[in-house]
C-alpha cells in the first residue's frame, strides 16, 4: 500500500468535507453555531470591530467571506461626489464602515460627525473609530422631530433598526432625539455641509422637517432612499428639487432595499 498517496487523499478528502460542511451551514443560515464568531473584519482597508453579541453572525460571516459588498452603492456615490474640502454629516452610522471610508477621504478628518442611535451598535461604532485613528465624532442620537426622545428597534440586524412604535414584538430602546441643524451648530459646520444618509425612511422627514436649513447650509446630499407608501425616489427628488438640489445620480441598491441618490445644490 502506498501510504504517502493514502495520506494525501485522505487530507484533500478531509478538506473538500470541511468545505461542504460550511458551505451547508451557510446555505441553511445556522453559522452562528461555529464558535468562536470573528468579531473584526478587514472592510476597504479599514478593520471593523463587529460585537458578535450584538451583530448577527450570519451577517460577519458574509461580511468575511465579501467585504466589500456591504454598502457597496453608497461607496460608490461617496466616491463620486464627495467635496473632501466639505464637512460631512453622516445619519446612521452603524458600525462605521461607511463611516470610516469617509472620513479617510476628508482633507480634514475632524469635520464630519456621525449619528448612530443604537446603544448596541455604538461601542462596536467606537472600537471602528479607534482602530483606524479616524478623526470623526460620534453623536449617540436619533435624529427626529417634535420630541426629546424617541424609540428605536434594536434588532442585531444593523441594516433594520429604526424610529419605531414601542411594542411587545420588537425589542425596542429609548434614545435621545435631535438634528441636523443641532448636529451642525454644535460641530460649527456653518455651510457647505454634504449630508450622508441612511436611516431607513427619516431621511423623508429630515427634508420635511429641515428644508431651509438644507436650502442654505447643504450643498450635496448622499442618501439610501426607502419607498414606503408615497414616499418613493421621485417624491424624494421632487422634494429636493423644490429646495434648488439637482438629482445627479440613482442606483438601485443590488438587492432592491433601497435606492442611492445623489444631489447637488444648483440654485
């Protein structure tokens, strides 16, 4: 018997097993199950800190095995039509992959501050920003109108938490609210703000809400628009356009969520 020829068949047997094994549990939506969970990711040159208690499993193993496809449309209008002399506003930062990306682009990376409202995602938001030396500031709010405070979901699916109703159903957190007029006073941005947005059908209610502040202290606007009931991309573009914004761009995200809009102050 040839036991060197054995062997190796044996190990090539062994790892085309192993790689059905995890193609399977992929396919069956249970890689939460192999422990230990990573808990970092190497995202566009940037290492991510994703809290596998907080940050489904499911999602840091895709993200692992595709870095770069987690919001791949809005990189791709950042780099487009991002002004790095500008200071930038970001809503919905999440565990600061956008977030970082950004900032990397900035002639000046203290100016951009980024929102995220969940307390969940937020030391993971935190421990992105340090690993990176990344210069931006996180403000831990929601952005919302009419109340001091408001609830948000807080599933471990970072792409599904939104302002939201308190219910026995979801589980659900209170948040401090404020603005992005707020947002901008207190960072001294006084004009020529680009505005990033992904927030899950408020950014409707941020041009409702803030339209004379953008007329005057925005000049682009990057944002994932969610079509629920009227509100769809051509109301959001019609809205804009109402404020002197020219839409320049739309792509619709790969996995039809959402749309990505880019618009430039032209009046």
């Amino acid at each position: 018997m040839n036991i060197m020829g054995f062997s190796g068949k044996t190990l090539r047997l062994t790892a085309v097993l192993a790689l059905i094994c995890i193609a399977a549990t992929l396919s069956a939506g249970c890689i939460g199950v192999a422990n230990p969970t990573p808990n970092q990711a190497m995202v566009r040159e940037n290492l991510i800190f994703l809290d596998p208690d907080y940050v489904d499993a499911n999602f840091i193993w895709i993200l692992l095995l595709d870095p770069n496809s987690f919001d791949r449309e809005l990189v791709n209008a950042v780099n487009g039509w991002l002004t790095p002399a500008n200071p930038v506003i970001e809503l919905g930062a999440g565990v600061g992959m956008l977030s970082t990306y950004i900032n990397d682009r900035l002639a000046i990376p203290a100016q951009q501050v980024s929102v995220e409202p969940n307390p969940y995602l937020l030391p993971s938001l935190e421990k992105t920003k340090s690993y990176n030396l990344a210069g931006y500031t996180i403000v831990p709010k929601a952005v919302a109108y009419g109340t001091q405070n408001v609830t948000i979901s807080t599933s471990s699916d970072i792409m599904d938490n939104r302002i939201t109703q308190s219910s026995a159903f979801v589980e659900t957190t209170t948040v401090p609210a404020t603005t992005v007029r707020q947002i901008a006073s207190n960072a001294n941005f006084a004009g020529n703000i680009t505005l990033v947005m992904n927030i899950i059908g408020s950014e409707f209610d941020v041009v409702l809400n803030e339209a004379e502040f953008l007329k005057n202290n925005v000049s682009t606007i990057i944002s994932a628009v969610y079509t629920s009931g009227k509100n769809t991309p051509d109301s959001f573009a019609e809205r804009l356009g109402w404020l002197g914004f020219t839409e320049m761009s739309r792509v619709e995200d790969i996995d039809g969520g959402y749309t990505v809009m880019v618009f430039e102050k032209t009046a």
